[in-house]
C-alpha cells in the first residue's frame, strides 16, 4: 500500500496528476506521512517550473521498517504548454504530458531504477468549485519487465476558498504487479489560499485489508 501510486508523485493531496505546473521561475515544497497497519513512510517532494510551462519535480521516500528497502526516489517532467489550453462550454480544458522515472534502493544493492511512466494529462473546471482530472498512460517494471496500462480519475470539489474535497480511482491493467485499484478520498484546509495548505486522506486498495493514511502539507508560489 506505501507504494500504491504508479510513477513519481503528484500534487497534494491527489495521487492522480493535473494538468497544471509551477510558474516559470516559482517552487513549490510537499511533504506527509503515510501509515497502513504497522508500516509508515514519510515523504518529501519539491517542483519547480524550469522553463514555461516545463515543471520539474523530484521526491524522496524513507520507509519503515526498513527490511527490504532502504529508500525510494522520483523524479519527472511535466510539459503542459500554453497552446494546450481550451475554453470550452463545458469549462476551462487544459491536456499535458508527464514522464516519470522512480528509484529504489533495496538492502542487498545499489540505488537502481525501478519504473517508467508517461502519462497523458486532461484537467477540466466546469465551474470555480469543481474540477475533474484524467490520466492515460504506460507504466514499466524494471525489475520484472512487465508493463501495464494506467487509467486515474478524481472529482475535486471546492465549496469556499479555504476548504476542498476530493474523491478519485487509480487503475491499471496488471495488479499483480503493480497492485489493485486504488480508491481515496480526502481534503485539504488552505492555511493561506493556494499558498499553505494541509491535508488528510485515506486510500483503499483493492485486495488489501489495510487503509493507508496520510497526513501531508504543501508550500507553493516559492519564488526562485
């Protein structure tokens, strides 16, 4: 359950990913915990918009225990262009892309890579208390060679300007290798609107007995 999303981090407090990016020039800092049953990890990501509409973004995962692995790590590339983005009737309509590498560091060996993805982004704001996000990709196991299709869905929903929802569904088309589907719901308090946020959700995955929690923050708008 501690590695139940597919590729390098998203943006708190969802694991599907938007097709959003940092400013060109800003960061921004999220870090949580996570606990299911008697395993817990604490992680810590950072992003920043390195050219406009490019975002970077690395992360890092200290497990516990500790007895199979040491660490993960990610890093991806998000591009998310400017003529990508529509007005629509039915909202405002924005399409990106993202890869994404992840790193493991298992206890008998090195930091070695652990699995490629890409991923097609699509964001759509029907009105300024929803969003709803898609992602269509690929997803590849180093180790095991196995690949699989990925499929993530979340409904976002914001009734004021401090507060918002989220419900959304992580599939792919080979669980015994990349785990069940993942369902989660959580929410977020923003301490200082779009800028200080923290959050709380609670992910299911299929086949799994065990909830995973997490409790995270997020900083963002940090200026080079």
């Amino acid at each position: 359950m501690l590695a139940c999303n597919q590729g390098a981090w998203a943006g708190r407090p969802l694991g599907s990913e938007d097709a959003g990016v940092a400013d060109f020039g800003n960061c921004q800092i999220e870090s949580w915990t996570e606990h299911a049953g008697r395993e817990h990890a604490f992680v810590a990501g950072a992003a920043c918009g390195v050219l406009p509409g490019l975002e970077l973004g690395v992360d890092y995962t200290r497990p516990r225990p500790r007895d199979d692995v040491r660490g993960e790590a990610g890093m991806a590339l998000k591009w998310v262009p400017e003529s990508w983005k529509f007005k629509t009737s039915a909202g405002d309509l924005n399409f990106g892309l993202k890869l994404a590498q992840s790193f493991a560091h298992p206890v008998d060996h090195h930091w070695r890579g652990a699995e490629t993805s890409g991923l097609i982004l699509a964001s759509l704001a029907p009105s300024d208390q929803w969003t709803i996000h898609a992602n269509l990709g690929a997803v590849r196991d180093r180790e095991s060679h196995d690949s699989a299709g990925l499929l993530n869905l979340a409904a976002v929903w914001a009734p004021q300007e401090h507060f918002l929802l989220f419900a959304e569904v992580q599939a792919n088309t080979r669980s015994e290798t990349f785990g069940g589907t993942v369902k989660s719901v959580g929410g977020r308090w923003w301490l200082i609107p779009e800028v200080l946020g923290l959050d709380l959700t609670a992910s299911r995955q299929s086949g799994s007995g065990s909830t995973l929690w997490t409790v995270g923050f997020g900083w963002y708008g940090i200026s080079l």
